[in-house]
C-alpha cells in the first residue's frame, strides 16, 4: 500500500452519496495538493464538475456494476491521469461488492474503502418523536420498512437481523483474504456506521440540524462530521476500528505518525484473518399439502398441477443458436424448446405437457417472435443475468395470458451466475428455479483430438480449454476454476437462502458433474450427440441432457444422478412416485442446509461463500456475482467456459 506522505492516492472517486465541504478530498489534500478525482459543487454524476465522483441517491447494489464501469472509463479517457501508475482510493457506501470485483481486475493500484451498511433503526427516533419537525408523511417514500410500524413489529425485527447479517456477511467476504492477494489491490471495512447514534439537543430530543429537509439524508453538517469520522477510519489499524458513530461528538481529525504514515490494511497492520465460526440455527421445516391449481407451498409443488409457466435463462447451451451450426432447431432446446410432443422431441416442456397439457411459454419454431419467454442468449455469462431476468420478468408482467402472481413458474439457468436468482428473489411470486451445474468441460479436449475439422473449429470455439498445452499450468488453473464454480454454486445454493420463503426455491440439478463422454463402438467421441461445431449439442444430445435434466428434478436432494452417460435408452425417463409427486427441493428431501456440505467437489471452498450468500438476499440487487464468477483473474478464461460449455466431457 503506499505510503500516506509520498505516495498518497492521486485519484479519489466515490460512490456514494454526494457530500458538502468537509469531505474526505479536502483532508487528503492536506497531504497532496495535486490529488485529484473529488467533485465540486452540486449537480449529476454526468456534469463535468462531478468528475470521478459516480455516486447517485437511492443507488442499490444492482447499480454497481455500472457505475464502476462508468468509474473504469472515466479514469482511462481523463488525459490527467496515469491510469496504470496512479494510486486510487474508491469508498463505497452502499449494499454490494460488485464494483470490489469490477475493479479488482480492470483498475490497478486501488484501494476500496468499504463503509459497512449502516444501521437505519435509530434513525426512526426522527419521525416517531413528536416534538421533532420531521416530514412523517415522507416516511413510507424515504424507507417505508425502517421508518414506518410499530416498535418490535415482524417488520422491524426482520430489519434488524438483515442488518446484522448484512454486516456479518461484509465482514466474512472482506475477512476471508480473497482481496489481499494482490500486492495493488485491497478492500477494506470501515466499520464506524454499524452503531450510529442520534444526536440529541438540549431538550433531549434529536437535533435535526445534522439533517437535511427530509430528516433522512445528512445535511452539510451532517456530511461534514460523517467525512471526519471516515477518515480516522481510514487510519485506524485493522482490528481497531470504532464501530460507532455519534453525529453530535467533537470528533479530532487523526494524523498520521512517523512510524506509520499508511493508510491502514490487513498487511501493513500484520492483522490475521480470524477464522469464520459457522452457525447452526435450525431452518424451520413447513410441510404444507396443497391441490389446488394455485398452491402456495414450493416444496409440494404436485407434478399433477405441474408448472403453469415455462421460463428459460441460459447461455449458448440450450439457446436456439447453438443447436446446429447450420439449421437452426429450436424445439430441440432442452429446457424451453416446445415443439411437437415427447414422442418427437424430447424437451423439458415436452416432459411436462405430459402432466399438464395447458402448459405455455415456451418457444417453439425458429423465430424470434415465436420465441415466448425464452431470453436465452446465445454466449450469456454472469453478468449478463440481470439484463435477462429484467427482460423475463417485463414478458411476464406485460403478458395476457398468465396472472403473474398465482401461475407457478418454472426457470431453469445454466450459466454461472445468479443474478436472476437474486432478482426473482424479491420480483417474482411462485417460482422453483433449476440451477444446472456446470459441466466439467476439459473433456472438450478429447473431441477436439478425435477430429481434424473438430480441431480446428472447436479451438475457435474455445480457446482457453484447447489451446492451452497437456499438464500445463494453464490448463490446471482452468480445471480448478471449474471446480470452484461447481463448489461454490452448490454451497450457494445449498446455504439454505433460498428457502426461506413458501413461493420460491433454487435447487442444484448436477447431472453435468460427472458427465462421461460419449463414445461410438470404435472408442472415439460419438459425434452424433454434437453439432457441426463439435461443441453445441445436435438434437440427439439435447434429448439426452433433457431427459437427464427432468431426472434430476424428481431425485431427492443428496440422492441426485450426477453424471450422464448418453445412452439411446428411453426408458430413462424416470415417473413420479405416487406416494411423492413433488418436484424435489431441499426442504421436501428431508434436508437442512447444513447437511449437504458434503456434497461441495472442491473442500477447500471457503466458508464465506455460505455466509455471504445466506445474508445478501436481502437486496433486490445482486451482490453475489463475484461469488460464482470466483475471482475476477480468472474472469475472461471463466466467461469463455459458460459461454460455450455445451461440451460433454470425461471427468
């Protein structure tokens, strides 16, 4: 980290919300006059006064990643700054950590200042106490979920435990090292907001001066206490920082000593890492019978009432593209395709119209417009989930023909992300999501070699696995990063923080962990399961991951196939159990999430994958992309693997 008097940051950016006049930039200035970055005046974040300041109110972390790539072009375009030799200092104030991924990568020498999510609970005291001149009938506008209720309603309790677990899971993702890797790149939590205190005047009740209008927002002397106390964090030794905040205290600016003139981190403070004590709290178990059409309970979700809507996010696996690479046969597609019957194509939706023939949205023929609810698209990655589930989401709403709170949907993903997850989480009533795991897909490689024209093709398909020498350390790196995605999807997945509602679940459907190639009589890959590409699957091969894919769906939590081996066998197809005709979740398996731990392919995923994902639902935005794209070094190799990863391979 530089040193705080010859090396301090050039660059200050924020994102944040927009601060007065004692800010942080004028406390660094005092250091290095040239420092640059901080906004000036009052505007957008689009006016040229603003210059790297990006933050925008009421911005939630499904925000971030575009303004951290907003803040990455700002910085490569200004001819006043050096991009690759300047210093920078990024503070986030806000609920994610996507820009700590979007940064990691693309800007180097950062530091990111993480302020932890603040506690809003005291700030009720502004709008319940009578005698305070505060705009109540703003409350419901400004955070309806904070400001308004009764004292110890459902609602505030739920409040505080998501804000305590917020900041658990900030601090076990940040506490973990996964961001101390790198000798120019750290992130560190301020943690000073956990516990903020009202100020008081002299009558006893709070002094809206450090307020604005509203009484929500600080004012100008709000801001200015805020920026002291931020800055003292950043000095304060890691392990040492104040956990508290009063707005009213005669808060003295800390200087930096001779004998330590950085700005604090894990490394320059020699802080170790504690290890992460996971929790045992029980996951409530409501097994609740249903019949009726429009059921509530996710985990009996009856293959008799079936699913009412079909839905499909995914990448090039199963999008129309990537069926052939010269006809283009979309009823082949595995999860959404609807053409014909399951005598003539075996689909996802095929399978199900077997249970309920009023099934719809599905895509058939070859056309966009007939293409239903599928936002497939062809070469979609993690990033890429958002859009999608934005666009799903606005088909649903807008349609005529389902009634969008009561019709069950039915969203498979294959891809490795979980933004829709996340997004349908808080937008859409009634789903149960398949999450398809990632194949292992360094079998490609075998393909690859049994072909002169498969050679040639598939290494344009897929540079990163085909190139890449026998042994090589690129090729183990790309082996291990697989593994991880698969590992840290399932502990995802499996944490339990999904089922925590009635109306929605996420289950794991590995049958692609383990999946053997498929081989003609004479030993070789058996290229009638792929298309032209020798990589995308050919119509034969979609049947197959269809059918393996609707096995899945049946098999209990923990007892699921976890290979495939592409036989011509029909009688595969598996039926429900009469005694049992749920589609399989976590909790209709008899499972806590704990308990399936075991069932990670690499154990040396790190815990904080669970905790971070068992707290962050909370958000509408996604504050779990970095956490299955793994880490952003590895991002280009990994984005070219869920790109194409149609490919079967041999474990």
């Amino acid at each position: 980290m530089p040193r705080l008097v010859q090396e301090l940051p050039q660059i200050i950016s924020w994102i944040w919300t927009r601060n007065t006049v004692d800010f942080l930039g004028d406390i660094f200035r005092e250091f290095n006059v040239t420092i640059l970055g901080y906004s000036t005046g009052i505007g957008s974040e689009n006016d040229s006064n603003a210059f790297l300041n990006q933050a925008v109110p009421g911005a939630q972390a499904e925000h971030l990643p575009a303004q951290a790539r907003n803040l990455v072009r700002l910085m490569k375009t200004d001819p006043r700054i050096d991009f690759s030799a300047d210093w920078k200092l990024i503070t986030v104030h806000i609920g994610g950590n996507d820009l700590c991924n979007s940064c990691k990568d693309p800007v180097p020498k950062a530091l990111v200042s993480l302020v932890d999510v603040m506690d809003l609970l005291p700030l009720r005291q502004l709008f319940v106490d009578t005698q305070v001149q505060c705009p109540t009938y703003m409350a419901d506008y400004l955070c309806s979920c904070v400001l308004t209720g009764e004292e110890n309603s459902p609602n505030l309790t739920m409040v505080r435990e998501v804000t305590r677990g917020y900041q658990l899971g900030l601090r076990t993702l940040v506490e973990s090292g996964r961001y101390d890797t790198h000798e120019n790149f750290t992130v560190i939590i301020q943690s000073f907001l956990q516990n903020p205190k009202v100020p008081l005047g002299q009558d006893g009740h709070p002094d809206v001066s450090y307020f604005s209008p509203d009484c929500f927002h600080p004012s100008q002397k709000g801001h200015s206490q805020l920026a002291k106390a931020l800055w003292n964090a950043v000095l304060q030794p890691v392990g040492q920082k104040a956990d508290s905040f009063d707005f009213a205290a005669d808060i003295v600016l800390d200087c930096p000593t001779q004998n330590k003139p950085f700005l604090a981190t894990y490394k320059n403070t020699n802080y170790t890492h504690p290890p992460v004590e996971p929790t045992d709290e029980p996951i409530e178990l409501i097994l609740l019978l249903t019949t009726k059409k429009h059921g509530w309970h996710i985990h009996q979700l009856s293959l008799l009432v079936s699913q009412d809507v079909l839905r499909c996010v995914v990448d090039s696996i199963s999008s129309i593209g990537g069926v052939n690479a010269i006809t283009v046969i979309p009823p082949t597609n595995v999860c959404i395709g609807g053409d014909g019957t399951l005598e003539t194509h075996t689909t996802l939706p095929n399978i199900l119209k077997k249970f309920n023939p009023n099934l719809f949205g599905f895509s058939t023929g070859s056309s966009e417009e007939r293409a239903e609810f599928n936002v497939a698209k062809k070469g979609a990655t993690a990033r890429n989930m958002t859009a999608q589930a934005h666009e799903l989401v606005e088909l649903m709403r807008s349609s005529l023909k389902i009634n969008f709170e009561k019709d069950w949907k039915l969203i498979t993903v294959l891809v490795g992300g979980n933004d829709l997850c996340q997004y349908c989480l808080d937008k859409l009533p009634r789903v149960f999501v398949n999450v398809v795991e990632i194949l292992e897909i360094s079998g490609l490689r075998q393909i690859a070699a049994s072909s002169s024209e498969c050679a040639l093709t598939a290494k344009n398909v897929c540079p990163c696995v085909l190139n890449p020498e026998e042994n090589s350390s690129e090729l183990e790196e790309i082996k291990r990063v697989n593994r991880d995605f698969q590992a840290e999807a399932l502990q995802l997945i499996n944490s339990g923080r999904y089922e925590e509602r009635e109306d929605f679940t996420v289950v794991t459907q590995p049958f692609f962990r383990n999946t053997l190639l498929p081989l003609n009589s004479n030993g070789k890959p058996d290229l009638s399961f792929f298309a032209a590409d020798c990589f995308h699957f050919s119509g034969r091969g979609y049947a197959e991951m269809a059918m393996a894919l609707w096995n899945n769906m049946l098999e209990p939590v923990g007892e699921k196939q976890t290979y495939n081996n592409f036989t011509r066998d029909r009688s595969k197809l598996k039926c429900p159990n009469p005694e049992k005709r749920f589609l399989s979740t976590l909790r209709n398996s008899g499972f806590r999430s704990s308990v399936l731990n075991s069932e990670k392919t690499e154990p040396s995923v790190p815990y904080w994958a669970v905790i971070v994902a068992a707290v962050a639902g909370v958000l509408v935005g996604s504050l779990f992309i970095w956490l299955v794209s793994g880490r952003r070094t590895k991002r280009r190799q990994h984005e070219t693997d869920t790109e194409k990863n149609t490919k079967m391979t041999n474990l």
